[in-house]
C-alpha cells in the first residue's frame, strides 16, 4: 500500500512539475535564439 502511495505522489509532482514548465511563456518564444544555432549545431564557446 505505501509502495503504490509513494510512486502515485511522485510521479503526480513530476507530471505537475512538467505541466507547469510547458506552460511557461518562456517555451514558445523563439525571439532570443541565434540564428547561427538554429540549424542544429552547438554553439561555439
């Protein structure tokens, strides 16, 4: 029983966690990305 308990209530707080970043406004801007990494490369240091 505690066993089932504690992985609803973790899981529960990872699945909110994850609902509340998508949510963010931050996610769906693609103002401040440099068009020199849009093509897929990592940036240079």
């Amino acid at each position: 029983m505690i066993d089932n308990l504690t992985i609803m209530l973790t899981h529960g707080l990872m699945l909110i966690a994850v609902w509340r970043l998508l949510k963010r406004p931050e996610v769906d801007d693609e103002s401040t990305i440099d068009p020199d990494t849009r093509k897929g490369r990592w940036p240079r240091a």
